[in-house]
C-alpha cells in the first residue's frame, strides 16, 4: 500500500476543519455533530477521526486556526516592520477583523469560540495564551511609541496595550452583529476619544 505524503494529510485535515468551520459558522459548536462534518467533509467516519478523534478536537483545531490568524498579523507587523507606529498597527488589526467577519469569515467562528471557553477549561487556558500573546505585540509596540515620542514618555505600555487590544473584540462584535460601522467611521471615533493622528 502506498504512503500518503505529507502533503495529502495537510491538505486532508485542512478539507475537515474548512468543513467544521461551515457547519459550526451555520449551526454553531452545540448543535454540529461529527456526522455534520463527517458528512459536510465528504469522507469517511474512520477518515475523520484519523485526524480529530472528538468534537472537542476539531473545535480547539478550529480555534487554534483562527485566533493564530489574528496573532500571526502582529507578529509579522512586529517582525517585518517594528517601527510601525500605533495608528498604522491598529489599521492593520482593523483590516483583519474587516478580512474576516463577513458571512464566512472566520471570527465568526472566533465568537463561539470565546463563549465555549466559558465553560471548556482546555479551550480557555488555550484561549488566555493567545491573546496574552497577542496583547504582548500591542505592547511591543506601545513601547516603541514611548522610545519614539508618539506617546508621552509616562504612557504605561501595558494599558496602552489592554485598550488597544480591546478595540479589536469590539469592533469585531459590531460587524458581525449590526453590519457597522465601517473601519473609518470607528477610526475617526477613536481619534476623536484617545487622539492618535489616524489616516
């Protein structure tokens, strides 16, 4: 019998979790069953399970995919460019959350997934170490601000980089909730409340 390369297997498991993203984005985590995806995916029982052996997998694979995507913005923006000044980073983070919550976007998926580690502890401490990791690049950044003189020099880096990072969640909510507002409007909002010179 022949070996599967590795290729197969990555584009294999990647067919099962963009199957489990549609069923948990159309019917949410509660009511997808395996056979959702199972079914959604095309595949065997025993060709799923190969790579998820529950629910509880398929869903923290799922997450691990879309909180990773938000991460994985910041970290290339503090990698390839860290003299990005807060404006420009935020922008960034805005055009993500803009990328990805529209109908099949995955911070759709993101919602449930915050709520589900409400009450799934693997899931929450899976979920804390991402987005301490995420704020982390904010405040790599706000540093950055205070060495340059884009913030006073007695800004604290670390609130600098809670409310910053706290924007991001609720602007998320109001997109995918009410459809609004769009990415300049809450632009010129924030520049009208906190005073960052924003394009």
């Amino acid at each position: 019998m022949p070996r599967v390369s590795e290729s197969h297997r990555a584009a294999r498991r990647e067919q099962i979790l963009a199957a489990g993203r549609r069923c948990f984005t159309r019917n949410g985590f509660h009511a997808t069953s395996m056979q959702d995806v199972i079914a959604e995916a095309g595949l065997s029982i025993g060709a799923v399970y190969r790579y998820f052996g529950s629910k509880q997998e398929l869903v923290t694979a799922i997450a691990e995919d879309v909180i990773g995507g938000a991460d994985g913005v910041l970290a290339g923006l503090a990698r390839e460019h860290p003299d990005t000044g807060l404006a420009e980073v935020l922008e960034h983070a805005l055009e993500f959350v803009d990328a990805e919550s529209g109908p099949d976007g995955a911070l759709r998926v993101a919602v449930q997934v915050w709520a589900e580690a409400m009450r799934d502890e693997s899931l929450a401490a899976f979920v804390k170490d991402v987005y301490s990791r995420f704020r982390g690049h904010f405040v790599g950044f706000a540093r950055r601000a205070v060495a340059s003189g884009e913030l006073p020099p007695d800004a604290d880096p670390e609130a600098v980089a809670s409310v910053l990072f706290g924007l991001l969640p609720g602007y998320a909510l109001q997109r995918i909730l009410t459809g609004g507002p769009d990415r300049a409007t809450f632009l010129a909002g924030v520049r009208s409340l906190i005073g960052l010179q924003l394009r």
